[in-house]
C-alpha cells in the first residue's frame, strides 16, 4: 500500500534551506551597497570623528585640557575646539574639496593699507592619530573676487599638519602681503601633492554663527556658509604710518621785518599805478 508524504523529503528541504541562504545573501548584500551608496566620504569620516572625539573625551578625564589656541590676531572663533569637518577618503588631493574664512578688515576696525597680512595659525587641539591623523594640509590665502575667493590667483601658500592635538600650527611668511582690500580669504584645500592623504579643520560650536565660514566639496559653484566657526586666524602687523609733510619753516624777526617791506613797496608800487591811471583819465577827458 503506498504511503502519503505528508511533509518535504530531506532532499527538499535541503534545496529550500540553500535556497533561503542565497536570498538572504543576497538582501544582504545589496543592502550593504546601498548603504555605502548613501553614506558620502564625509559622512564616513565624520562616524570617525564621532569615535575619535569620544576617545578624545576620555583622554582629557586622564591627562587634562588640550592644548590652548591663542595665537593670531583676526578671528571668529572662541578659542575651543568642539568638533572637525574632516574630508575623509584620501580627498586631500582633490582641489574641489575646500573649506576655509573670510576676513573682512572692517569688523576687527581696520581699513586697507592700515595692515599687513605676515601669516597665519590653525588650531589642533583634538588628537586624531587613532583615525590616521596628522594630515597634510595645503592652506592658501586669497584676494576676494565679489564675494568668493579667488582661487586662480592665491597670494600666499603654506603646508601644514593638523590631527596630532599638539596644539596650534603656525605659519609666518617670508615677505609679508600688504592687506590692500577690505577682504581677503584663508582656504585649507585639496592639492595634488596631498593625493591619498585626508583633511581637516577644527570647529568652534559653542558660539554663534559668525557667516565668515566657508566650506565645499564640489567646486566654488557649491560653495556655501557653514554653521561653525572654522578655526582659522590670520596675523597682521601694522603698517607704518606715511611720512608727515615737510613743515613750513617759521619766520624769524630778520625775515619777518623783510616780508613787511616788500608787501609795503608792493602796496606803494599799486598807490603809485593807480594814481598815473586817474591822471591819464584827467587828461583824456575834453
């Protein structure tokens, strides 16, 4: 008498099972791809950065405050560092990734020609060599070209290393760059020579927004405010003043007893002229 099956015989529930694996690979899979799809190089490095601050954080309950960043002389920043925009992914070698300050002279109360641009300083306060850190960074200073920098023509270029936390790098400049106009930019930015390295700046977070601070990462199209302040400042000496014109030298008794004569025998000489004048009209006259 034949006999039901009344369930899947172990050939078929082995192909099931196999079956069920591959799919459930395969969801896998793609959504790992779609999750890479959606998270950008800078979101990446920024879950990174989460890690690194967080390391940071339980450094400081050891080994106290990170270093102080008080050098320069026009800033928009409070001195503390709360946190890094980090381009990630070896974008140090991309001239379209960029970020950086305007400067304009006239909210520090100065007006051009009054100063002189002789450098610059970056804060690293936060330590970052668990992620990779320090990095390259290639720094230039531009003129403003209506409202953006005018990256064809820097001024001044510097390499710095930020992402150690040893405290602020300093850049002064070998011949100073007389501030001519009311604003000029300082952009840390991607450069060829950096190729396969990363970035970053340092933010302050606690104050508020001073507008002065930049940042792309698809060219000067995209360029657009961000809600830190970049800690990027610049130092300046002051120009010296232009020469006082020549003073008039003052008369002495001698020369002034002289001017009184010579404007009294021009005044006799006039005298004189006028009455010849009215003489020849007497005589004209029938």
């Amino acid at each position: 008498m034949p006999t039901r099956t009344t369930g899947p015989t172990d050939d078929s529930a082995t192909g099931v099972s196999c079956r069920v694996a591959l799919l459930c690979g395969a969801l896998l899979l793609a959504a790992s791809g779609l999750a890479a799809a959606l998270i950008d190089p800078t979101t990446t490095a920024q879950l990174r950065l989460d890690q690194a601050q967080a390391d940071l954080r339980v450094n400081d309950a050891v080994e106290g405050e990170p270093p102080a960043f008080d050098c320069g002389d026009l800033f928009y920043d409070d001195g503390t560092a709360e946190n890094a925009i980090f381009f990630g992914g070896g974008q140090a070698g991309e001239d379209d990734h960029f970020l950086g300050v305007r400067f304009e002279l006239a909210d520090f109360g100065l007006v051009p020609n009054q100063v002189e641009l002789t450098g610059f300083c970056i804060s690293n306060q936060i330590d970052l060599t668990v992620v990779g850190g320090p990095w390259p960074n290639q720094v230039f200073v531009y003129r403003d070209n209506e409202g953006l920098p005018d990256i064809d023509n820097p001024q001044r270029e510097a390499t710095v290393l930020t992402g150690d936390g040893l405290g602020a790098f300093v850049v002064d400049f070998d011949q100073a760059w007389r501030l001519d106009e009311p604003v000029f930019w300082i952009m840390v930015r991607g450069d060829p020579v950096n190729a396969g390295e990363d970035f970053n700046v340092e933010t302050d977070q606690s104050s508020e927004p001073s507008g002065n601070s930049w940042l792309t990462d698809r060219g000067l199209d995209f360029i657009f405010q961000t809600e830190q302040n970049l800690m990027i400042r610049a130092t300046v000496a002051a120009l010296p003043l232009p020469p006082a014109p020549e003073p008039v030298p003052i008369l002495g008794p001698g020369g002034l007893f002289v001017l009184l004569g010579a404007l009294l025998a021009l005044a006799l000489v006039a005298v004189r002229r006028l009455d010849a004048a009215r003489e020849k009209v007497k005589y004209l006259r029938p």
